[in-house]
C-alpha cells in the first residue's frame, strides 16, 4: 500500500523504524519527545478513523466519541471505581468496542450525509453527558488519572519510556491496518464502498462488513483513547468535542484517504501545526477552519496520493 | 403548577426556536442534498448581531430582522463563493460549512469576547401576564407567536406560490426540475439565504432566553440535528413536529433530570431511527 515496490520499500521502512527507535536521543529535549508522544497518540486515532473514511468511504464526525469515551472509561474505573491499570485497559476497550456496536447500529440505518449526521449527534450527546452529568463525570473539571501504568514493570513516567509505548502501540496499530488492507476483508470493505450494490449482488452481506468496520474502528479509537489518557493523566469534555472529531477527520483526509500512510502524515502535519501555532497565537480554530477550506477545495484526494501522483509523472 | 406552566411555555418557546433554527437546515438538506453544518453559528452570529444592534439603539425586532438579513448575506457569500466550486461534492460541502462554522466562532470570540452577554426582550413583554393565579412569562408567548407565524408563513410560501412550487420540485427530482427550466441554482442560493436569515433571525430572538456565548452554536447544532433526524429531511412539517418534541424533551429535560438532559434527547432518536429511518414525516436520509 505504501506504492513502493521489493527492496526499496523494506529498505524505506527498516530506516523509519531505526529513526523512529533512535528518536529520544537525536532530540534535543524532553519537548520534542513528548510531542512525538502526542503525534503517536493522535496517528493511532487517525488510523482507526481511516478504516470507516478511507477503507468504507464512510465519513463519521462523531470520532471523538471513541477517544473520549475511552479515555473517559478508563480514567472513571480507576479514579473512581478502584481498578488496576490491566483490567481498566481491557474492561475500556470492551465497553467502547460495545458502544461502536450500539452506535453503529443506528448510524447505519442511514447511509452517506445521514449517517454523518448521526455519528455527529451520537458524538454530541456524548459530550453533552459528559459536560453536564456532573456527579458521574466531574462536569467541566474533568477526570484525573492517578498514574499512568506500568506494563510489565517498566514506569511510563518519563517522556522516552511513554514514548516507546506509544510507539510499540502505534507499531502494533499499522501492522493491524496493513493486514486489514490485504485481507479478503478489507478487498471486502473496498468493495462495499465502491460498488455496494454489486457486492451485494455477489452475496456479501453489505450491512454486516460496514457495522464490523465500525466496530473496528471504534475498538481501535477506543485504544488510542487509552494512550491519549496515559498520556494527559487527565480527560475533560474537550476530548469529546465535535472538534476533536473535525480535527481527526482532516488528519485522515489531508493525509490522503485510503491509503495507511495518509493518517500517520496528517497527524503528523495537524499536531505539529497545532503545538507550533498554539505557542504563538490563540486563533487555532481559526485556523483549523482554514485548513478545512484549502484541504478540501485544493488537495481533495490528500498530501500521500497527491505527492504519489506526481511521483509516478515525474519518478524513475 | 406554576413549575409546569413555566416548564411548558419553555419547551414550547424552545420548541419555536429550533423550528427558526431547523425548518432552513432542513429544507438547505432537502434541496441540496448537504447538511449546512454552519447553520449552529448562523445562529449564534445572530444572537451576537443582535447584541450589538440592540446596544446601538435599534427596536429588536428590527435588530432581529437585520441580524437575520446579515446573516443572510454571509450564507449567500458562502454558497456562491464556496460551495459552488464543489458542486456534485456532497460531503466535502459538509466539511467546508463545518470549516467556516470554526472560523465564525472563532472570530465572534475575538469581537464579542467570552463571557455570555443577556439580550434584553422588548420593553413591552418583559412584565409576565397574570391569568387565573399564574404567571406566564410574556416573551416566550410572544417567541412561539412569531415562530407559528414564520411556519405559517414558510407553509403558505411552500405550497402556494410559484417558487415554493420550484422549491418542492427540486426537492423531489432535481434533474426533472432542470429540464423543465427551473433554474435550480437560483434556487439553491435563495434557499441557503432563507435558511440563513431565519436562523440568524432565530439567534436574536432567541437571544433574551439563551443569551449570546461562546458555545451557542454547538448546543444548538446537536438539537438541530435531532430534530431533522426525527422529523425527516426536507419535510417543513417534520421540523415543526420534530422542534416541539425536541424542545418538550430538552426543557422538561433540564428541569427533571439536569444532569441527563442531552441522554433524553438519545432516547427518542434512538426509538425513531430503530423504528422509522426516515423520520417521521421524511424521506430516506440520503
């Protein structure tokens, strides 16, 4: 998928890997490691956003459902209810991959803007709990995570063991994603977003792959929700926001929809243009909006396909 | 039973509300096919319109009427300028309202700044009506006078003159409505201004029950939504049904169970969606 051909590809990915390995050290401070940190946090979101936007052609606006509810899940259960970090981790990714079957039962009884419309209102209801039922979310103080956890004996406390965490998750996310896109299953789901009636025509149940992909990428947000919570120590209505689902949506879409490495890119590009504008000037919904017009009405197809496209008119 | 004459001229009031709110983004969906995703901050720039309107001496129902017709002219700018260059591109439409919507709030935050800022009613509705005992607060009665008569008035346009008639067929076949001369993109325009001016209009009448803060738009937005998802896309009378159930539920809601009063308004969209995907009085969401 990434359109490089034989050795040159494994020769591209085995020095990604090396950089990204050797990352903590060629920074020059704990900033920077800790933003890699965040990128990796919002790449594992993205990715899973991109099973629905870019393998099922379905656009959802209610993504931060997934981030925020598992961040909120996990927090709640070990703040509140007295849980260890293991069986917080597994009892969140249970009750959001649960919540993504709920969810995706009723947003697909419709499909194309109707389904965006509801994904949209699911994820606002959502926010709308989480920001008003205070008793049980803490309202707009939030939820604080006593500690992040310790995986094998190994404290995440410090930016560069977080960062190999996030990493090694982040490694295990892409490889997830890229034997989903060789599968029979993700020919599958290409299928039913290019030619539905045809795939079902063939025999395929069409509802049944759309709602697993959805299940899909709620379970897989609802595990970037729990890297976004170790990460912050801490969860308020804002990671459920409406646009926390925008920004994620533009980290899939700018990146280039359908292919793996288009979301890695675009979080990588949304997060560093997010910290470095955020340090200067308080105007970045402004220019999130912004970003939204020019993406949209100039780079449709994303930064991946895009620079791909040319590199075919123009490359060896 | 004060709590319940108080409770139910709010929903009522609120149910008016979103019907200015909801009968555009409705109709803009029937015609074009797109959710208007900039229609929560068409709102909320009324209510801020509104705001310095009245500061500047204006009657309000003169300020709302101005704060819906400027609000009309950014909706007209946004569809000949923006949307049109992605005619055919439904979702990318959707995106790029919800793109300008983030821009809108950000900059009504710069100019009207954070704080929530109360619209005052007009002077002779804010004394509450004495009858038989009971309060009534006068300006909600007079919020759901002007929301029946903008339905009545939007009802007899749709179904008795010549554009309505041109709205109504580009609703059910645009194709057929091209080729019989309508000029379809005429309409588009008309329309995405009507739905603008009556949410921006909305916003300032709205503007003495809710206020202007940063935020309006997204807790309108949601509500909005519900209320298409139950009544039906492009269905005039599905939004006056959807608005007053939305807006009994949300009230009631926030009076009974406060804490819940988002997780009521699941329940019903939940039952429709189950029950009749296409809304009450809708067709198919497409």
């Amino acid at each position: 998928m990434t359109g490089l051909e034989g050795v040159g590809r494994w020769f591209w990915l085995a020095a990604a890997a090396v950089a990204l390995i050797a990352l903590p050290w060629l920074m020059p401070n704990d900033f920077y490691v800790n933003l890699a940190s965040q990128i990796l946090v919002y790449a594992v979101w993205a990715l899973s956003l991109n099973l629905l936007v870019g393998f099922a052609g379905m656009q959802s606006l209610g993504h931060a459902a997934y981030l925020g509810g598992g961040a909120y899940v996990c927090a709640w259960l070990i703040a509140n209810a007295g849980l260890g970090h293991a069986a917080a981790a597994l009892l969140t990714v249970l009750i959001i991959g649960a919540m993504a079957g709920l969810f995706g039962v009723l947003a697909l009884r419709a499909s194309g803007l109707g389904f965006l419309m509801i994904t949209l209102a699911l994820g606002q209801i959502l926010w709308g709990v989480a920001y008003r039922w205070v008793d049980f979310t803490g309202g707009d103080n939030g939820i604080r995570l006593p500690s992040r956890p310790a995986p094998f004996g190994l404290a995440l406390n410090q930016p560069a063991p977080f960062y190999y965490f996030a990493l090694a998750v982040f490694a295990v996310v892409l490889l997830v994603m890229w034997r989903i896109a060789q599968s029979p299953y993700g020919a599958a789901l290409r299928g039913t977003r290019d030619q539905p009636r045809r795939m079902s025509a063939l025999g395929y149940n069409v509802w049944l792959i759309r709602w697993s992909a959805f299940v899909l990428a709620g379970f897989w947000g609802g595990v970037a929700g729990l890297l976004y919570v170790y990460y912050n120590k801490f969860v308020s209505p804002q990671a459920l926001s409406l646009q926390q689902s925008a920004e994620v949506l533009i980290m899939t879409i700018l990146g280039g929809v359908g292919s793996i490495i288009g979301p890695v890119v675009g979080a990588v590009i949304i997060t560093l243009v997010k910290t470095v504008v955020s340090s200067y000037v308080d105007r970045w919904n402004t220019l999130l909006g912004v970003l939204f017009l020019v993406v949209i009405v100039f780079m449709p197809e994303g930064v991946v396909p895009g620079l791909r496209r040319l590199r075919r008119r123009f490359g060896p | 039973m004060q709590f319940w004459v108080i409770q139910t001229l709010n929903s009522l009031a609120l149910g008016g509300l979103l019907f200015l709110l909801s009968s555009g983004f409705s109709l803009i969906f029937g015609l074009m096919r797109m959710a208007n995703l900039a229609h929560g901050v068409f709102f909320m720039l009324g209510a801020y319109l509104g705001v310095t309107l009245l500061q500047a001496g204006v009657n309000f129902w003169l300020a709302a009427l101005g704060g819906g017709l400027l609000v009309a002219l950014l909706g007209g700018l946004l569809e000949r300028c923006v949307l049109r260059a992605l005619a055919g591109n439904e979702q990318g439409q959707v995106l790029v309202t919800l793109g300008v919507s983030f821009i809108v709030a950000d900059l009504c935050l710069v100019v009207w700044g954070g704080d929530p800022i109360p619209l005052s009613p007009p002077a002779g509705l804010r004394a509450p009506l004495f009858f038989m005992g009971l309060a009534f607060p006068t300006y909600r009665l007079a919020v759901l006078f002007v929301a029946i008569a903008a339905a009545v008035l939007l009802y007899v346009v749709m179904e008795r003159t010549r554009i309505g008639a041109m709205i109504r067929a580009g609703v059910d076949d645009m194709a057929m409505a091209r080729i019989v001369g309508i000029r379809v993109s005429l309409l588009f325009t008309t329309v995405f201004c009507l739905g603008a001016a009556l949410a921006g209009a909305g916003g300032v009448i709205g503007g003495p029950m809710l206020s202007a803060y940063p935020g309006l738009d997204s807790d309108m937005l949601p509500l909005a939504l519900v209320v298409v998802i139950l009544g039906g896309v492009g269905s005039l009378v599905g939004s006056f049904v959807g608005s007053f159930i939305v807006g009994g539920l949300y009230s009631f809601g926030t009076a009974l169970f406060p804490d819940l009063a988002y997780f009521v308004l699941f329940l019903p969209m939940l039952l429709v969606l189950v029950l009749r995907p296409r809304g009450l009085f809708g067709r198919t969401l497409a």
